[in-house]
C-alpha cells in the first residue's frame, strides 16, 4: 500500500514543481515590491506631514491587524464587483505585497527610530537637509538594525504566500490538496509539502541568524 502512494507522489512530481516555482515566483514578486514599498512607507511615515504619517500608520494598522485570508478575499472577490477584475495571480502579487510592504514599513521606523538622537543633531549642525540627513546619517546607521527582522519578515512571506491556494493559485498548497485526492495519506502529501516549504525558507533563516550574531557582536564591540 504504501509503495503504491509512493508510485503516485513520484508521478506528482512535475506538478510539486510547478507549484513550488509558483510559490517562489510569488515570494519573490511580493518581496521586491514590497521591499521597496515597505522603505518608501516607512521613511514618509517618520519624515513626511504629520497627516501623511497617520494616514500610513492607520494603513499599516489595518492590514497588520486582519487576517491577510479576508484580504486576499476582498481584493480577488469585491474589487471586481466594483469595476476591477483582477485573476488570481494578480490578485496574489497585489495582497502579498501590500502585507510585506506594511510589516516592512514598521520595520523600518523601528530602524530610524534606533538612530542615536545625537547622529541627527550633528547632521543637522552639518547643514544637512531633512532628506540629505535621512540618505546619508540615518538610514545606514538604521540598516544594521532593519537588516535581520527584515530577513525574518522575507521567510513569514514565503509562509504566508500558501494562502493563496484559497483563490485557485497552484502553489506549493494547492498542490498538496490536489496530490491528496489521488493519494489518501494526508499526513505523508503536507509532510512533503512542508519540505518544500523549509527548503526554500532556510537559507534565509541561516542568513536572518547570521545577520543577528554579526549585529549582537558589533554591539558588543560599541560598548567596549
């Protein structure tokens, strides 16, 4: 019995790669995008009009605080019934980015809001002006401490990514729940499938856990 559900999970296998290459290809959409949405939001947040920044945070509030299923749903099945149509990878990419570029967004601030007092004020002795002081005192100093939970952030979207199998998307989930249909061993199909899922997110664990050592000893070295 269970050789024959092996026999079956190895004729699945085209399909288990094309549903990985979609979840990667989302992942990486998303992650680009968002990135660089996520830094846009985040430097207007601190240094924009006080109404730009509360209507940002409010935006981020919101989306940080509802599950990104019920987004998804309402930018696949409402939007349309006002007027835009949008088919399910599009609708992906949009609800992907716009969650990463949110949690990125406070990221960010959480990194410029790090930035000692004192660095500013000497930019600003320096003459330096708002957005001069933001791209060459602030933001490098701030990257040291975006850097690692930014990484961290890139691996719950590669998670988060499966919930797009909900709108008909052949990720790596759909994939699961199609493969589980001709193979009735659930627990063996969604093993695999989280394989699939660790594979792709480890490197970056590695590299969120390298980032976070080289900033703890670097931290270290500032206090002795």
């Amino acid at each position: 019995m269970i050789w024959q559900q092996l026999e079956s999970l190895a004729g699945s296998y085209p399909l288990a790669m094309r549903g990985l290459g979609m979840t990667v290809v989302l992942s990486l959409i998303a992650l680009v995008f968002g990135t660089l949405i996520g830094f846009g939001l985040g430097i207007l947040r601190i240094g924009g009009s006080r109404v730009l920044s509360t209507v940002i945070g409010a935006w981020v509030d919101l989306i940080r605080g509802t599950p990104f299923l019920v987004q998804i749903f309402l930018i696949f099945f409402i939007l349309p019934e006002l007027g835009i149509k949008l088919d399910a990878f599009t609708a992906g990419i949009i609800a992907l980015t716009n969650l990463n570029a949110c949690f990125i967004c406070e990221i960010v601030v959480a990194g410029i809001q790090s930035v000692p007092k004192g660095q500013v004020e000497a930019a600003l002795a320096s003459g330096l002006s708002k957005w001069q002081r933001m791209r060459q005192v602030v933001l490098p100093q701030a990257m040291r401490v975006v850097l690692p939970p930014l990484v961290g952030q890139y691996v719950l979207l590669i998670k988060d990514s499966s919930v797009v199998s909900a709108i008909g998307l052949t990720d790596l989930t759909r994939v699961g729940w199609l493969v589980v249909q001709r193979v009735p061993n659930g627990l063996l199909v969604f093993f695999l499938v989280g394989v699939g899922y660790f594979v792709v997110c480890y490197p970056l664990i590695l590299l969120a856990r390298r980032l976070e050592k080289r900033m703890s000893a670097a931290h270290g070295e500032v206090q002795l």
